[in-house]
C-alpha cells in the first residue's frame, strides 16, 4: 500500500526548519550569541535577580532570529548558562543559585518560543489551522501584540 505524503516542497514549515538549523548552527559557529547574550549579562548582570533578567532578554533577543527552541536554549543559551555556572561554582558553591540559573533558563525559552510566531516550529502550524479552520489570520505582528 502506498501513503501519499502531504509535506511538499512548497510547504514552509519543513523549510523553516531546515533555516532553523542552519541559522542556529551558524549563530553558534560565529559566536554571535554568545556575544549578545555576555554583552547583555555585562549589562544587567550584577546580582542574582538581574542575572536572570539577563538570561531572559538574551533568550528574547535571540528568539527573534532562531526559529527553534531547542537550537536556541541547547545549542546557545545552555553553554553560556553553564559557563555562568561554573563561574559562581568556583566563587559561591552555592547550588541554589545555580538552580535559579538554570530554571530561569529554561522559563525564558519556553516564553520567547511563544512570544514571536518563529519561536518554534509549532507556532507557524497554530496559526495554518487557526486560518483554515476558523479564518482566523495570525502574520508575524498580530502573534506578537497578541
């Protein structure tokens, strides 16, 4: 039996994953993200509280131009919050902070993946079936004020 598939060439989801990786694997390679997210956390990243701060607007940032979760929390944020880690382990051994650290990572990707409708992959295929099914159309705006 033969099953027809439905993704096709012309489809935009199977290409914006496919930009997904290679945008999240060049930001990498370049260490652009590292840059922006250090730069940010130069700036804001005095005490505890305003570490996480940082850590949110560097996931924010960069959620504007990764299209993927999982590239930008595992692939850019996650080194950088280990880093930050390692750094307090050595000064504070403090593992408390360092949980915070990390749940604040882990908030700010789930956050900025449903803050810009290319935050991941699933939000381009909300808003497909939101215009197909009730005629509701969702751009890139509209996601964003709503």
């Amino acid at each position: 039996m033969h099953v027809k598939s439905k993704v096709r060439f012309s489809d935009e989801l199977p290409w914006l994953v496919l930009m997904s990786f290679h945008i999240g694997h060049a930001i990498q390679v370049s260490k652009l993200g590292e840059r922006i997210s250090l730069t940010i956390l130069r700036l804001v990243g005095s005490n505890a509280l305003t570490l996480g701060y940082g850590i949110f607007i560097s996931e924010l940032v960069l959620g504007a131009f990764v299209p993927s979760n999982t590239a930008r929390g595992g692939g850019l944020i996650l080194p950088l919050v280990q880093q930050i880690i390692q750094e307090f382990d050595e000064e504070l051994k403090d593992d408390s902070l360092n949980g915070f650290i990390v749940m604040c990572a882990s908030v700010s990707n789930l956050v900025s993946s449903s803050f810009f409708m290319t935050g991941t992959v699933g939000n381009p295929l909300i808003s497909a079936i939101a215009k197909e099914s009730f005629g509701i159309d969702f751009g890139f705006f509209p996601w964003l004020f709503g």
